[in-house]
C-alpha cells in the first residue's frame, strides 16, 4: 500500500496544480485533486506560492484546518463514493446532499463525519469504524 509522507501529500497536490496551470497532461488522480483545488480558491496561494505552507504546521491550537488534509479529504470522500466504501456511505451521501444547500455543502459535511472519525480510530489505536461513519452520514441526512 502507498503510504505518502506528510511532505510527498503537500507536494503531490501543488504538482497537480501547477501541471494544471501550465497546461501539462493530468492523471486521472491529479485530474480529480485539480478539481478539488479549483474548488477551493482560499486555498490557492497555498498552491500557488506553497514554499512556507509545505512546511506549516497546522494545528487546532491555531484555530485552523489543515488546508492540505481538507483537500485529502475530499479526494478520500470521491474515491469512497466511487466504490462506495464503506458500503452505505453512497446512499447516505445521496440524502446528503439532496438536503443540502449545495454539493459542496453536503461533502464538507460528510468530511466532518470522516474527519471525527479518524481522530476517533487514532484516539483509540483502531482501524477507522467505517459503520459509525456511515451513521454519522446518515444522521447528517436527516438532521433538520
């Protein structure tokens, strides 16, 4: 399995932007971070000019989301909705998101529900528990 350091993620997603900029011939993964950039443009001076952000931390004392690890995120949500993985989570998304102001809206609720649920597997040296995460999706559908 890759496993990418902290600083192979960063790099992976200012390569996909600036190969995207330049007008350079994109893999479909790179294709997909160029979309979740474009958007996100609060975060393009981070791409854009990314030589302080690559080495930033950023931790919740600050006050401020990892703008790299909200970009990961949502290209962990696609590849989950494409395979559906945890099974569930497509239908979940689907209620989501049809309640919801917009995609985005409804993806960045769904972060939420992924995001909690990594720092919950971590806190508790597990695997992440993928059925409270689709639980978690589906109480955000039908929350009024």
């Amino acid at each position: 399995m890759f496993e990418p350091t902290r600083d192979e993620a960063r790099a992976f997603l200012v390569d996909a932007w600036r190969a995207h900029r330049e007008g350079g011939v994109l893999s479909p993964l790179q294709a997909l971070a160029v979309d979740v950039i474009a958007a996100h443009p609060e975060y393009h001076p981070l791409v854009e000019a990314p030589e302080a952000a690559l080495q930033r931390e950023y931790t919740p004392a600050e006050g401020e989301f990892n703008p790299f690890l909200h970009l990961h995120l949502h290209l962990a949500l696609a590849e989950q909705l494409s395979i559906d993985q945890p099974p569930g989570l497509r239908a979940a998304y689907a209620r989501l998101q049809a309640r919801s102001a917009s995609a985005m809206a409804a993806q960045h609720a769904v972060i939420d529900c992924l995001a909690q649920t990594l720092w919950e597997a971590q806190r508790r040296q597990m695997p992440p528990d993928g059925e409270a995460y689709v639980a978690a999706v589906r109480r955000r559908a039908s929350a009024d």
